[in-house]
C-alpha cells in the first residue's frame, strides 16, 4: 500500500473541508472545483452562475480553508486560485447568495474573530489616518478618472428612478443629500473629507452655499479640488484644505461628510462626534453618510482592510448611535439605502474591466487583478451580504428640522432647477 505522508494527509483534509463548504454554500448555479491533485468536484444544481475553479497548489487549498476571508482574495490576485469559467463575481455570487452572510463557515472561525477583534483597537489617530488615506487615495489620478463618472464622486450615488445613468444618480446623491442639509444662501458649510471637491462645489453653485471649507488628507485629491475651485471661479466661496477634522476650527451652519466615517474608527467615534458637535452652529444641521452594516457588529473584510482600505471598518448604528448620544448630538433622521451602492459598484466594476488595458500601462497584472476583486467584493457585499449605506441626520436642537419629510422632495426640486439654471450659465 503507498504510504500516504504528512503533506499528503493536508492535501486530502483541504479537499475534504473545501468540498463540506462549498455544498453547504452553493444550493443555485454550478461550480466546479479542480485540485492541485487534478481531482474534479462538482457543486449546485446546474441552473445561474456556472464557475470553474483551479488551485494551483496544495497549500492554496489548505490557505482558504483556513482563512477564507483573507485568503480568497490573496489566491485570486497571486495567480494560484485560477477561475477558468466565470468571474471573481460569480464565484462570490455562487458562495454568497443562498447565506447572505459572512463567508466564514470554515474552521478557526472564533480564533479570527479574536484576533480581528484586537485589530479594531488601533486607534486611527491623525498621523495613522493621513497614511491610510495616502494608501488609496494618492493613486495616481488617471486610474480613478477611467471608472468614476466626471464629477469623481468616490460613493454611493442615488438611483432615484429606473434607468439612470451613473452621472444621472450621482448628481442625484448630491441633491439629496444637499436638501437633508437644508443648506441656504450664505450659509456656511464644512465637507470633511470632501475627495475631488465634487460636494463642495455643488453646495456653493448649485445650493447657493455662502461659504464651503472642504477638508482632506489626501495630497493628490487636495490639488484636483484647488484646480476644480479655481476653473469655476469659486476661490472666494470654496475653499480646500489638507486638514485633518481633529484639527479644525470654527464654527458652520451645516457640516457634511460623504464617504469619509468608514475611515475613522470605534476608538475614535467619541472624538469624532464631540468635534463635529463642537464645530456645528446651535441651529447647524449635519448629514453622516457613510457605508455601515445592517447586522450585528463584525470586523470589515480583512482582505479590504488590508490592500484597499488600511484601518477601515464598516459600522453598524449600535456602534454609533451611543457616541453620537454622548456627544449631545439628536439624530433627527436615518435613511438606509440598500441596493444603491450594489449598482454603483456594478457601474464602477464593469466600466473599470472595460477600460482594464489602460489601468495595465499604469500598474501592472497584479493591481488589475487586486482591484477588480476589490470591486466585486464590495459589490458582492451590497447584493448579497448585510453592507448599506446610512444617511444620519444630525443637529443640536431638535426645532431646527421640519417636522415631517415633506421638505425634502420640496428641496430637491428646488435643486433641480437650479442644476438646470446653472447648466444654462456654464453652457
């Protein structure tokens, strides 16, 4: 009989534990997993999604099934989990969509909730923040020009009708987020985190904003803002700062942040909301939109947090609504969008893929693949996981917002009209 060896035996059990976890999470669609060892097995029912999947080598196998989080991605981007039918997309599709929840069913499942628990106590303190940021933000600005629509907004944009364009629904998430903020002539406004100045500029042209003080850490976004401000002839009205918010001074009428609260930290959620607190106007009105989650509180993607966003977590409204309290802040109102960010990301992934030859003169195959797993992980995470996107409503009186939502839908057309009247002008 052949003796069968140490390295042998962990080849057999990776099988073994993958092929458990792949037929307990792949009930629609088909998937077909090729060994290191060339045996072939097959999961599903033969209808949606049809994948094939191939390690390269024993210890890949052995890698997912003990770390699938980290390591799904890691395989894919190294070339030794190949997926020779199908895409990253719908290999995610097949293992998430019949769950809808974690991919984590393997073993040493409490081990890593300690350690990522652990993890979370790093407090992002300013010099921290600056170099996460740098870490996705400074790429090189072409990259971002090739799948982002023209104004770069870097978030969730609002599908407010059937058959929006992407640039229709993000002007869409900036004149709805605009009308929560109630933002009036000579108003003055704090944006923290304001990416490519976008937000500011609509709520100084658009809102009629009095004064914007838009605030980043990234270097590369900073100069695009400056050069956006000065081509509409807004430098008097719009001004953009590299500046941490632990830093600012002075006092607004409204303060908005879109995209920016994911980056900050439970360690940090006190400071966060007290400084906000302090720098809001009594009769200020403040609009959080930031990526959270729906379910109980659980460490962010550690494949995300460790090559896309450095320092990152996705909160759920039980982590901030106590931080939020303790600052005196009154929440006077949350909207959820769910399945917003899942087209946004499919409209992100595929124009990304479609433009894939250039991104490969400005990097290399191994960023290609890291970034298109970076979209359709995070794609994954809004259609089939617990990933939404919170719009939190702040103020320090509760007399300052109407008292139903009826100003809103008011506002929004206002805006649109004003969107109509500024095209007119810049035309």
């Amino acid at each position: 009989m052949q003796e069968i060896n140490g390295t042998g035996i962990a080849t057999m059990l990776s099988e073994k534990i993958l092929a458990a976890a792949f037929t307990r999470a792949v009930k629609h669609g088909t998937l077909t997993m090729r060994t290191a060892e060339g045996r072939d097995f097959t999961f599903g029912d033969d209808s949606g999604p049809d994948v094939a999947i191939r390690f390269t080598d024993a210890a890949a196998q052995m890698a997912l099934c003990l770390h699938p989080e980290l390591k799904l991605g890691e395989l894919f981007v190294e070339g030794r989990l190949v997926i020779e039918r199908g895409t990253i997309l719908d290999l995610l599709q097949l293992l998430l969509q019949d769950i809808h929840g974690e991919l984590d069913e393997l073993p040493l499942k409490r081990l890593r909730r300690i350690r990522n628990w652990m993890m979370r106590r790093a407090e992002n303190d300013a010099a921290r923040s600056k170099r996460n940021v740098a870490h996705h933000y400074d790429l090189d600005g072409r990259l971002y020009a090739l799948f982002l629509d023209s104004d770069r907004q870097y978030s969730c944009a609002y599908f407010d009708h059937p058959n929006v364009s992407l640039e229709e629904a993000q002007l869409a998430k900036k004149r709805h987020i605009a009308a929560k903020l109630m933002v009036n002539r000579g108003h003055s406004v704090l944006d923290i985190g304001s990416g490519w100045g976008g937000m500011g500029l609509y709520l100084a042209q658009v809102a009629g904003a009095g004064m914007v003080r838009g605030i980043t850490l990234s270097e590369e976004q900073l100069e695009a803002s400056r050069r956006r401000a000065a081509a509409a002839g807004l430098l008097d009205r719009v001004r953009f700062e590299l500046e941490d918010y632990r830093s600012t001074t002075g006092s607004f009428d409204r303060i908005v942040s879109v995209g920016m609260f994911e980056h900050v930290g439970p360690p940090s959620y006190d400071e966060y909301f007290q400084t906000c607190r302090s720098l809001l106007k009594a009769d200020g009105v403040m609009l959080l939109h930031t990526i959270g989650r729906s379910g109980t509180p659980y460490p962010t993607n550690p494949w995300i947090t460790k090559y896309i966003f450095p320092g990152g977590h996705l909160p759920v409204l039980s982590e901030m609504m106590p931080a939020i309290e303790r600052a005196g802040l009154i929440v006077t109102d949350v909207e959820i969008l769910r399945l917003h960010y899942a087209y946004t990301l499919q409209a992100w992934r595929e124009r990304f893929l479609a433009h894939r030859a250039e991104v490969l003169k400005l990097y290399d195959e191994r960023f290609c693949r890291m970034w298109e797993c970076y979209l359709a992980m995070s794609e994954s995470a809004f259609r089939w996981q617990d990933a939404v996107v919170f719009q939190v409503q702040l103020a320090r009186r509760n007399d300052v917002v109407p008292l139903t939502r009826a100003y809103m839908a008011e506002r929004e057309a206002a805006l649109k009209e004003a969107e109509g009247m500024e095209l007119k002008r810049s035309a």
